[in-house]
C-alpha cells in the first residue's frame, strides 16, 4: 500500500467515524440532567419503562437478524402519491387531514395549525448516507415542498424516528420542537436554538398557538450509540395533539401495557389513533405492539379512526413488508374498529375517510395465530386476547389475502371493516 493509499484510508474513515458520531448526538448534561434526574420515570441512571420489559439478548437478535425473511422488502418501489406544497393550500374541509409521509413520519393539519410527526425524511433510517435500512420509495414530500410548521414532534430517539439529517435540513423551517427528556440534547448538538426545544415528561403538556401537545407513557426504549453506550438515557413518548375541535393519538413505538386506556380516559375521546403495526417478533414482543394488540390499543382507547403507522416504508423486521397491513385488516374486521391504510403521501381526513383500495401486492405472510405477538407482564384476559388464533373472515384465502384490486371500507351504518367485491359485507 501506497503513502498517499493508506493516508486515503485514514481519512476515509475518520470522516465515517466523524459522521456516526455526529449522527449519534449528545447526551444530557447540566441542568437538562437534573430535570430528568427528577423524573419518576428515571432510575437508577436510567429511564425505565412502568412495565417491566423483557427483550432478547443482542446476539440472539442478531442471528435471527442474519437468517433474514422472505418478501422483507418489495420487489419494486411501491404505490405511493407525490405530494407538492400547493397541494396544502387550501385547508381541509372537516379541520382535520393526515398525512402519511412513510413509516412513522406524519403532516398533520389541524384547525389551521401544521404538526411534523417524527420525520424522517432521508434516503436512510441510519447514522451513515452509504449503510442502513433504505426507503422503499422516494419521500412523498421534500423538506422544500412543505407547508408552513407550527411544531415538529418527536416520539423518541432511534433512527427510523429522530434524523439528524432531516433536523438539520429542516432549518429555519421549525419554530419549536417538542420532545420527550432528554432528546433536547441531541438536537442542541446538531444546532437546533435551545429556545427552540421544549422537553416534557409522561403527561406533560406543551401549548402551541392554539394546540395542546400532551407526551403520554409508552412502553419502550431509547438509543442511539452504535454500541449501546448510552441506552434508555433519554425517554420515549407517545403524543396526543388536540385543538377545541379535533384530538388524535401517536402511539410512537410501544409494546402492549395497562396505560391505553388511562390515556383514552384522561385525553380522549379522539378522531383518530395512529399506531405502530410494523417491525415486530416474538423476541421483542415488549417493544413493538403487533397488530392484534394494536387493535386492542385501539379499543382501550376509546376508538377513532385507525392509521397505522411505523410499516411499510423500511425493512426492519423479519417479517414480510405486507404482512402488517395484512394482519391488521383480518384483526380489525374481527374487533370491528375502523381502518383506513394511506397510501405512502396520500390524505385522510378521520370525518370522512376515503375508500380504502388495496394498494400493496399480494404477498406471502404469516396469520396471527401462526407468529403471535403478546407483550409479557398482562393480566391473564389480556395475555388470551393476544394469543387467540385470529380466523381469517369467510371468503378470504387460507392465507387470509385478498386479491389485488379488491375494496376495503368503513360501512357509514357499522365502523367495522367491510371487504366488498363479493366477499364479505
């Protein structure tokens, strides 16, 4: 090896290193430490979960990890709308539009106020631009068609959540960002105006214009050293965002706990949840909630319009990309709680949701009661919900798909799911 090889190596590499340290952000020091010292949520130097939580060991993951799964991403990019600023001109018709930018990343338009949703706007859900989960399709809406932001909200720290490029992007753009403790941090570091960072605990309220952003408890974890050195040190949230006149839930990622329906009790009723469906496994069953708890998050908290959110967009479980969509839709039907799945950048307004056309391709995935995903420390009724095997419909295949082209909507007259084209009304 040449001197100027090896010297293009050495700076190669710092460069990598320089980025993931970058991307990693910073943790909390000062008088941000002592305000989550004097969180109940943090113990022992840590943040802690009101559950607890069991998770596989890292190298059990890992290897289940390099196994891989089949169909884990499409085989071509899938549907999605391209969306541009002139299509947020005009405001929506009921107050309330939600759009779906992809995973968990959300434009919300809210009685005349804008909210950013845990964007996530890159090519990557990683700390590198050369190595990472990929999109499976370009971004919906670019940083420079966006309308107006009132506040951009983050769920908590992981990547697929909380992007360093997309905060730095964003600029001038964000006039305040609402954040769980710790997580203030992380976007100080990456230039964000301390004046512009509000941080709150479970139940802690934020008032912007004229909306009320309230954190609610959720069962997870946070990090994002690339060897988990400082795991748990800042905390994760879901967000209620409510005008006078329209209130809905973001789950963030969560497992299934007790919590739901104390949320739905104290801040609901709401027109529409959005919960995670996407990248779960048994190993982590604590974590990420799965579909059929989904539906029962859903429930407990008194109902709205379901979105899912956090599938569709990365390849981060073993499972197939379809099979959440796949999973919800026969849980949904059962439960009877009304769905409406966007495409990647499309509308819905919760008051009036659009037919629901199937959009994704038909593709092999694993039924409920085959791959069940039940969250540990439930009470026993629970732990059976869970568990049950989920019976696909009458007229579905035996692997509960239904044929491309096929129609799905909420009845006006019943909010259960209703798959029309002659299969089951």
């Amino acid at each position: 090896m040449t001197l100027m090889a090896a010297v293009g190596l050495v700076v190669a590499g710092g460069a990598v290193t320089m980025s993931a340290c970058v991307a990693t952000g910073q943790n909390a020091t000062g008088a941000r430490l002592e305000v989550i010292k004097a969180s109940p949520n943090w113990r022992d130097g840590r943040f802690v979960n009101s559950l607890p939580t069991e998770k596989a060991g890292v190298f059990e993951s890992l290897g289940k990890w390099l196994r891989g799964a089949d169909h884990s991403a499409p085989d071509s990019p899938p549907a999605m709308v391209k969306r541009v600023a002139s299509d947020f001109h005009v405001a929506p018709e009921t107050g309330l539009r939600i759009t779906w930018l992809g995973h968990s990343s959300l434009l919300v338009e809210i009685d005349g106020h804008q909210v950013l949703v845990d964007p996530v706007l890159s090519e990557r859900s990683s700390p590198f631009t050369w190595a990472g989960p990929t999109r499976f399709q370009a971004t919906p809406l670019s940083i420079d068609e966006l309308p107006t932001i009132d506040a951009v909200v983050i769920s908590h720290d992981h990547y697929d959540h909380l992007d360093h490029r997309t905060v730095q992007a964003l600029g001038e753009r964000v006039p305040v960002y609402v954040v769980p403790l710790g997580v203030g941090a992380h976007l100080e570091y990456w230039g964000v105006p301390p004046e512009r960072i509000v941080e709150r605990d479970w139940w802690g309220e934020v008032t912007v214009r004229d909306l009320t952003l309230t954190a609610t408890p959720a069962r997870h974890f946070s990090g994002r050293s690339l060897v988990m050195a400082n795991q748990n040190q800042t905390l994760w949230c879901g967000w209620v965002i409510a005008s006078s006149k329209h209130r809905i839930f973001y789950s963030g990622d969560t497992g299934m706990f007790p919590g739901f329906a104390d949320i739905g009790e104290r801040l609901g009723p709401f027109n529409a949840t959005l919960i995670e469906i996407g990248a779960y496994d048994a190993l982590w069953a604590d974590l990420h909630i799965g579909p059929e708890q989904a539906v029962r998050a859903n429930q407990q908290l008194g109902g709205g319009l379901f979105i899912p959110v956090h599938w569709g967009t990365f390849d981060l479980a073993m499972h197939s990309w379809t099979e959440p969509a796949e999973r919800l839709l026969v849980a949904a039907e059962q439960a009877g709680v009304a769905v409406s799945i966007p495409r990647p950048g499309e509308s819905i307004e919760p008051a009036a949701p659009p037919v629901l056309t199937r959009w994704w391709p038909e593709t092999p995935w694993r039924e409920g009661r085959d791959a069940p995903i039940v969250s540990s420390g439930l009470d026993e009724a629970e732990q059976v919900r869970g568990a049950q095997a989920v019976d696909p419909p009458p007229g579905l295949t035996t692997s509960g798909q239904l044929p491309d082209g096929d129609d799905l909507h909420r009845s006006p007259h019943d909010p259960a799911v209703v798959i029309t084209g002659g299969r089951h009304e």
